[in-house]
C-alpha cells in the first residue's frame, strides 16, 4: 500500500510556460505602464513569475521530501503483520478517499504484541483487501510500536 508521490511533469511544464510569458511580459511592457494601483506592470508580472515559481518550488520540495521520508521507513522500519479487529471509517475524506481507523493487533519482532488504533486513507480499489480478521503486512518503528504504516 506504500503509494510513491509523484510529479506530473507535464502540468509542471504548464505552469513553466505560464512563468516565461510573465517574466517575458515584464521585458515587453512599457516602462511607464501602471497596473489601477500605480505601480510598474513590469514588476507585477515579475512578481507573478516568483509567486507561481516559488509555488511550483514548494510542491516539488514537498514531493522529493515526501518520498525520502517514505524511503527511509522502508529501509529502517522493520517488517511485521498485524491481524485487523475493528476497521470503521472517520468521516473524513481526502480527494474522495475515506479516512479508515483500523484496531490492530501488531506483532512486531522487536516490541510485544500489543493493540493500536492506526488511521489512514485507504483507496476505494484497495478497501475490499482490508477486511476484519484479515492479516496484512505492516513496517513498524524500531522505536515506537504505534508507529506503523500499512504495506
């Protein structure tokens, strides 16, 4: 279940050249134009260009953060099963997917059996593999035996 962000390049390219005509507008525009405040066009449009810059900087900064985070758990986190006792849904929805709170029963090989409340969004497609008794393959902290994240 370990899911891998990815970049959509093309939306990217998009925005790369929405970027190029601000910042090439901002060359082309009068110098005396004035935005309905006063101020130069010019840097408007340069201040565009660095707003969607800046923007487009933070998602792919989030993204390669996001997946070396994933890569470490799955290099340092040990390998484990957990038997499913309870799973019900939250409530919450994120982009149409529901928030699932599984009670687990975790045997780690480090920490002694315990039971965990764990929450995550779960893909429709992937809901009917999660049913209650099944056992499913889990990484958990060497550390800390409530930290999982369902495989």
């Amino acid at each position: 279940m370990v899911m891998r962000r990815s970049i959509n390049w093309s939306v990217f390219a998009i925005f790369g050249v929405i970027i190029a005509g601000f910042i090439i507008a901002g060359f082309l525009v009068s110098p005396k134009a004035q935005t309905d405040d006063g101020h130069p066009l010019n840097f408007f449009f340069w201040g565009m260009a660095g707003m969607f810059l800046l923007t487009n900087g933070g998602v792919l900064l989030w993204v390669i953060l996001s997946n070396r985070k994933r890569e470490r758990i799955e290099m340092t986190w040990l390998d484990a099963e957990a038997t499913i006792l309870e799973l019900s849904e939250t409530g919450t929805y994120i982009n149409n997917q529901p928030r699932i709170a599984f009670k687990l029963h975790v045997n780690s090989p480090v920490h002694p059996p315990c039971d965990i409340i764990h929450k995550q969004v779960i893909p429709l497609t992937a809901l009917s593999q999660y049913q209650q008794g099944a056992t499913i393959r889990i990484k958990v902290s060497p550390e800390n035996p409530e930290d999982i994240m369902l495989l």
